[in-house]
C-alpha cells in the first residue's frame, strides 16, 4: 500500500518504492525560502550488539501513521516561524545498508527554524508515528532494540 499527498506546502508519504532525496530536495526549494534542511535517515550495517546488519524491514499501521505524519508536518507549519514547506516521507518493506529509509525536508527564510523544525519533526515522528524496525543481521534478526511504544502527539 502507499499513501501520498501532496500541496502547496507539505508533502507526506509511506511508500515501498525508493526514496529520492532528489525529488524532495528540489520540491523543497522556493524562493523565498534561504534555507532548505534535509535529513535523510539510511541503514547501516551495525546496531547496538548487532553487527554486520544486512537488512531492516519496516512496517506500519498505515492509516494511523499517515495521519499522524500529516499532523506533525502541519504542527511544523504553525510552530515554527518563517517555514515554507514540509516533507515526511517514510519507506516501508525490505531495506538494505544505504537506502534512504525516512527523508524530513524542511525549508524556511532562516536556516534557525529548519533546523530547529526538522529536528522536532524526525524526533516526534519516532516517539508517535505507528513504524516498527526489525533488524537482520549475522546470527539472527529481531525487532530493533530500545522501541518503545508509540505516544500520542
């Protein structure tokens, strides 16, 4: 399943599909704006006690967690001064070392509000987002270490 939208303002996504940092990145730019902030979170081949990671799967309550990424990125809009637009985009599915599996782009007049709004944005979508991680890695796999359960926003 993928579920997309995307305005003026704020695109928001949980696809299977790859992600471009491309695509959101230029989406991002206006001209207005001086700042763009983009974070892309990647696999890597480690985790805490859990070396040589050779896949993530993620997986989600899609609904619930579409609307609540909606909710955040209109929160960043309203909460943070001077923001142009918000992106929260989230990949679902099997995932190897160096795919892009969530892209937060925020851009601004000032690189201080992107900042400070894609910071908020990528932490509260971890605490309150229904998006659960299981690790592959040499000798087993598992559920990533040190979730928790998700919080209402």
């Amino acid at each position: 399943m993928s579920l997309k939208s995307i305005g003026s303002t704020i695109w928001t996504e949980i696809t299977e599909n790859e992600l471009s940092v491309e695509n959101v990145y230029a989406w991002s730019v206006l001209d207005n704006c001086g700042a763009v902030v983009l974070f892309s979170g990647t696999v890597r081949d480690f985790s805490d006690g859990r070396p040589g990671v050779t896949k993530l799967s993620y997986e989600a309550y899609e609904s619930v967690a579409f609307d609540r990424m909606n909710d955040l990125a209109n929160r960043a809009l309203t909460e943070f001064e001077g923001i142009g637009r918000v992106a929260v985009i989230h990949r679902l599915g099997e995932m190897s070392p160096g795919d892009s599996t969530v892209i937060i782009s925020v851009s601004s007049a000032h690189r201080d509000q992107a900042y400070e709004a894609s910071r908020f944005l990528i932490d509260t979508l971890k605490k309150s987002v229904p998006i659960w991680k299981k690790e592959s890695w040499q000798g087993g796999s598992d559920w990533a270490l040190g979730a928790n359960s998700v919080k209402d926003i």
